[in-house]
C-alpha cells in the first residue's frame, strides 16, 4: 500500500507540532512515552539523505515551523517557488515511504 501525500502532510504537521513544543513533549515523553517519536526518527532517516535544498526547506517548514511565505523571504525564493520544492519534498518522502516498504516484504 502507497503512501499517500495526504498522509504525508499529516505526519508534517504532526512533525510541526512536536518541533514547536518539543522541550516540553520531550519531559512528557519521560514518563509516558508517545509514538511521534518513532514518526520523527522515520523522518530524520530519510531527510539526511535529501538534496540540500530539500533538507533545509524541511528544516525550515516542519523544525523551524515557519510558513512557506517565510521560507521564501528567509531563502529569497517566490513563494510558488517555495511551495513547488514543498511538492517535491512530499514525493521524496513518499518515494523513500515506499522504498522502505519495498525492502521490509
């Protein structure tokens, strides 16, 4: 079963998430452990392998948590520039999704 990039985009934002409060999860976490530990070492496995701009786009979006408005300011991109690499990063990360499923039958 594909991956999807509407299932991707969730995990992003859940990604998002954690990365905003993530000092405060990470004591949380201590005691009850949450499996969005588990989504954030899927991630970071397939982002170190990305092209550079990839990695700093995601690093940018989903770690800094910035708007694809202000990555496109912080990169001096357009923002339909921004959100065309956005799209390519989804299907990076769909197509290392399905790799890794590929390799686990």
């Amino acid at each position: 079963m594909t991956t999807t990039l509407d299932q991707i985009r969730s995990d992003l934002k859940t990604l998002r998430l954690y990365y905003a409060n993530q000092e405060q999860c990470d004591d949380l976490f201590r005691f009850i452990p949450h499996k969005v530990t588990e989504l954030v070492q899927t991630y970071s496995e397939m982002i170190k392998t990305a092209p550079l701009d990839l990695y700093l786009l995601y690093c940018e979006l989903y770690v800094n948590g910035s708007t694809q408005e202000a990555a496109a300011e912080q990169f001096d991109f357009s923002t339909e520039y921004v959100r065309r690499r956005n799209k390519v990063l989804l299907e990076y990360f769909q197509s290392k999704l399905e790799e890794k499923r590929r390799t686990a039958v």
